[in-house]
C-alpha cells in the first residue's frame, strides 16, 4: 500500500540523490524504476505462482542496491517518466500506437543493448491481440542517449470482450486483469 511505500521511496530516493547528487529527479525516478523487481506474485500463500498484474504492482518492488548500481536509464521521452504505458485504448480498427523511450548512458564507455520486447503473461502474447515491435539492438555512446521507438499493434478482433459493468461485474477485480496486457522492454 501507499502509506508503507511512500517513505520507504523517499528514503531510497534520498540514497540515490547522496550517491548522486546531479542527476536530476527524472533520472533518480527511472533508477528506481528501471531496477525493481518485477517478479511479483499476487499471493504466494493462496495462490503460488500467480504474478501479479502491472496495475497492481506498478513499477515493482523497490530495489536500492540495483538503482544505486544503475549506469543505463530508460525513460519514456513524452511523460518524462521511467514507465512505458499505453494506457486505456478503445480499438473498433487494427490500431497503433507509438511511444518513444530515450535510453541514456551514464556510464564512461559505449553500451550495445540487445533489445526484448516481452509479455508478463504467456496468454497475453499468445492471443495474437497485441504485437509489440522495436529495433533489437541499440548503441549509446558515452554519457550520451538514444531514442527508441515502441510500436504497439492492436488487433482488436482478437481482444476479449468487455464484461465488466457498473452493476454485478463492477466490483469484480480479477475481471480487469482479462483487458489489461502487461509486458516489458528489455
């Protein structure tokens, strides 16, 4: 919950400000994001195994000793944030989407990534619904950036359908899990 999560980032923000101090907030934000853990279950006592869904889980467990380790940040160029969201996209047509992350090297040395689109959940993919399309490799020089493009293709013939209401289905929680397609760039 917020109110146990809120200090707990403050305090590994302010870690992350000592160790650096001018980076700027954008870049303490994507440290902390770009190396959570992600692996999240939604209750390993009842259900083991289950991960949880992004909306639940949001960037993931905090992780101060990755962020603070972090040469390489990714941040999505248009939010000026560390999350690559789509959001809520109603589709009556094949659709697609573009957003832009910019990659920075703060490193002293030239980086070469592989680049890996990938999904939370093996049915998401499967379903055909959603392709996700990126270039696979990306260089960034020293201390220097690199944008990369992120194609989402929608199929919307192969979308579920839409069973939630305001009435009996409203309150149904797992029923928002079905629409949402969670996955990552890597």
């Amino acid at each position: 919950g917020t109110s146990g999560a809120a200090p707990m980032v403050a305090g590994a923000a302010a870690l992350l400000v000592q160790a650096y101090p001018n980076r700027s907030p954008e870049q303490i934000k994507a440290m902390l994001m770009n190396s959570a853990e992600t692996t999240v279950y939604t209750n390993p006592a009842l259900a083991p195994g289950d991960l949880a869904p992004i909306s639940r889980i949001g960037g993931g467990e905090l992780r101060v000793d990755r962020a603070i380790a972090l040469n390489t940040i990714a941040t999505n160029r248009k939010t000026k944030s560390a999350a690559l969201s789509f959001g809520a996209l109603e589709v009556s047509d094949r659709t697609v989407a573009l957003q832009t992350l910019r990659v920075q090297n703060l490193s002293h040395s030239e980086k070469l990534f592989t680049v890996t689109p990938s999904f939370r959940f093996a049915n998401d993919e499967a379903s055909g619904a959603i392709r996700v399309q990126t270039r696979s490799v990306l260089r960034v020089s020293a201390h220097g950036s690199e944008e990369l493009e992120v194609k989402l293709i929608i199929d919307p013939t192969k979308l579920p359908d839409w069973t939630l209401n305001g009435g009996s289905q409203g309150g149904n929680g797992a029923g928002l899990n079905g629409p949402e397609y969670d996955g990552y760039i890597t």
